[in-house]
C-alpha cells in the first residue's frame, strides 16, 4: 500500500478495499461474539493503558490534523472539538475503563418462563453482529464507540472525519495492540484508513456484511447517510426539545429546569429550543424568566401573546414565525408560545418536535402522567431538564449515541441497545 506525503494510504480501488473490510469484521464478529467478559474487559484495560503510553504519538498525530484543519479554515470550535489535550487523552483512557467495569448484557436470559407444554422459553441478548460507525470531528468518538462495541459483542468498521485521520489512525494503532494482547482479532475494530467520500458510499452498501449504521455528526451527514444507506439506520436527525411549564408548576422549580434546559449548553442535542407555558403560568413566571434569559444572552421569539407580556416587562423580543417553532437553533436563541392548556401543549409537541426530549413542569399528578403518555418522543421528562437526556446520566454508563427512531433502539443507547434479543428454548425432550 502506498503512503503519500500526509501518511494517508493511497488506495486505487476503493470498492475492493471496503469488500474486504467488511468480510474481515464479518469475520471477527464471530471471535468477539463468543469472548468471554474477561477477554473483553481485559482487552478494554489494555487499549486505555496503552493510549496512556502513547500520548505524546498521539498528540504529535492530532498536531498534523489540527495544522491540516487551520489551513483549510476550520472555525475555532471545530479545531476545540478537534484538539486532543493531555486531559482529553486522560479521559478517554478513564472511559474506556469504565465501559470495562460495566455488566455485560450478552448472554444474559430474561423472562424465563414454563409453559403448560413443560418447556421453559426466554429471551437472551445476542450481539448485533457488525456496526457501521460514521462519525465527525472528535477523535475520542474512536476509542467510545470501539469500546461499546467490543463489550457488547461486535465487530465495528468506524469511519471517521477526514478532519481527523491522523488521530483516529494513532488511536486505532493503540486499540489494535490491546486486542492483540488478549489475542482477540485485530479486525473488531477497524477504522477506514482514507479520506475517500467514496468510502462512505461503498460502507452505505455492505449490507452482506454490516447488520447496522450509526451517524454521528450534523444533520446534512445524517440526512445523507439515512437516504444512502441500504442498511438499517439508528438515528436522530434534529434535537428540537421543549419544555412546557403547567398552570400547576412550581415556580421556582419552573424557573430552573426552563432555564437549565436552555442555557447549560446552547449546541447540544438535549437542549430546549421552545418553550411553552400556559396563560395562568406564564402571568406569574414569564417576566422573571426572561430576564434571567436576556442577562444570559438569550435572544428571545415570541407568540403575539409573549410578545405582549415581554413588552410590558421591558424585555424585548422579535416576533416568532412558523420556521421557528421547527428549527433546532443550536445557539442562545429560545422561542417561546403561550398555549390554552396541556392538551394544546402536546399537540404542539408532537406536530413540531423531532421526538428527541420534552419536559413537563406541574405539580400535578393526572397531568405529569398524561404527558408521559400523550408525548410522542424517546424521552419524556417531569419537573427535570431536557439536559438529563444522556446514557451517562442514565446510568448507561456510555452510549454510542441518541435514537430517535422506533426500531430498534429509542433514546441514549448503551451496551442494551448494541444488542438484539433471540428467542431460548429450554426442554427435557418434550415434544409437541
């Protein structure tokens, strides 16, 4: 294989090249499907001890992407993402061992039960098999989704930003020497070794040898992948999340989860990009909300009937339009609906938001348990911030991403979600 001046391989025949990785994982897929929780807690301890020993090459790689990324004029948050620190290095090897101290699922039987036949029928979690990984800018995406996918059983192809093939190479050098050591194949982790578009294409259409895609980036790489792909897809496109503030909420409970929901972060997923309050609420909270929304920097869009209270609180506004209330903004930008009650509260819920995170505020009961029903999304939230709407705080330990689809995953998804069920059957020579 030829190198050229950035150490990138030069590969003439991108179709051949893909082939024979996705037979490899294929291959591999049935070796890590049958390791032993061991075999793979100790191949996670010895991937995250040796980017410890190999922080220095990989950080002299990251230096060729981020030299590579200022010249082509990536803004300074893409290089922020970009850039691997010494605490950055520190903390991916941590992840790494955490995902090492978490249960394994494969193998576990639930729901085991006797039918009249004498037979006992359960289900077990059985690894997907191959996942597709494609992902852009952060070079710790790399070692994360290779360790959820090795604990959970599966061979994973990761196909990563050109903006960062460098650090993703150094990184994969370092995941391959761990497998090495507990002599599992180095194919259960393979990362594309081009630049290529072509790459992605040719990966879209492995569907002998992949069982699933998983996009992580912005929306035009998703929408791209989801309309590509001849391969079954978990994803989430937008993360348009609400919170809607009841006549029975608690004010001061109100005034944090609204404002944590906004501010805590503007540019991520699980973010709130409306809010919706009742008239009765919005009388006795709005005003100091959006005050503390303004002293933030927060510019705020507003129904005709926001727009008024606002005005008459002297904070002031811009008319919201109907492209507002379907825009996930990703910035400190909030708009705001007054709305008649919790029954026009879902249904405004679940014509615009993209199924991803909404939240109640109330302190009432019926109501906190008809929006957990009525709203039509992966996370249903009472009296808490949209921000909670991660596998961390789960308790998931790690996830390899949010799904807003209804099969197979839906939510943060884990190891559990990295995993399919099958059917057991135990008997003692019962037949039918």
């Amino acid at each position: 294989m030829i190198m050229n001046a950035n150490l990138e391989p030069l590969i003439s025949d991108i179709a051949n090249y893909m082939a024979g990785v996705g037979q490899a994982a294929r291959d591999a897929s049935r070796e890590i499907g049958r390791a032993t929780t061991g075999q793979k807690n100790q191949a996670l301890t010895a991937i995250a001890q040796r980017i410890i020993e190999q922080s220095e090459v990989l950080k002299k790689a990251n230096a060729m992407d981020l030299a590579a990324g200022k010249e082509k004029g990536l803004d300074a948050a893409l290089l922020d993402r970009l850039e691997l620190t010494d605490e950055r290095i520190h903390s991916m090897a941590e992840g790494l061992k955490q995902i090492a101290t978490l249960a394994d699922p494969v193998g576990v039987i639930s729901n085991l039960a006797y039918r009249p036949s004498g037979i006992q029928v359960g289900q077990m979690r059985v690894p997907l098999g191959v996942i597709g990984i494609i992902y852009e800018s952060r070079p710790n995406v790399t070692a994360d989704a290779a360790a959820l996918c090795l604990k959970s059983g599966n061979a994973v192809i990761l196909r990563g930003g050109s903006e960062a093939i460098h650090s993703n190479q150094a990184i994969a050098k370092c995941i391959q020497h761990g497998l090495e050591i507990v002599g599992l194949p180095t194919e259960v982790v393979q990362v594309i070794e081009t630049t290529d578009r072509a790459a992605v294409g040719e990966l879209l259409r492995l569907k002998d040898a992949i069982d699933v895609i998983i996009p992580r980036g912005g929306k035009s790489l998703i929408e791209r992948i989801t309309n590509e792909s001849t391969i079954p897809v978990i994803k989430h496109l937008d993360g348009i999340c609400h919170v809607f503030i009841d006549d029975e909420a608690d004010k001061e409970k109100a005034l944090n989860v609204a404002f944590n929901s906004k501010t805590q972060r503007y540019g991520t997923c699980n973010t709130m990009e409306t809010l919706l309050l009742t008239e009765s609420a919005s009388a006795r909270i709005l005003p100091e909300l959006a005050n503390m929304y303004v002293d933030a920097g927060v510019e705020l869009r507003g129904c005709d009937k926001t727009q008024s209270i606002l005005k008459d609180s002297g904070v002031e506004s811009i008319a919201a339009v109907e492209e507002d209330w379907a825009t996930e903004y990703l910035a400190p930008v909030l708009s705001i609906k007054i709305v008649e009650n919790i029954d026009a509260a879902i249904s405004h819920i679940n014509q615009y938001s993209s199924q991803h995170t909404d939240s109640i505020v109330t302190e009432n009961y019926t109501k906190s348990r008809q929006f957990l029903r009525e709203v039509d999304s992966s996370s249903v939230m009472v009296n808490a911030s949209t921000r909670f709407a991660d596998g961390f705080e789960y308790g998931l330990g790690a996830e390899i991403g949010i799904s807003t689809d209804k099969l197979h995953a839906r939510g943060p998804v884990g190891l559990d979600g990295l995993t399919s069920m099958k059917y057991v059957v135990l008997g003692d020579g019962q037949i039918r």
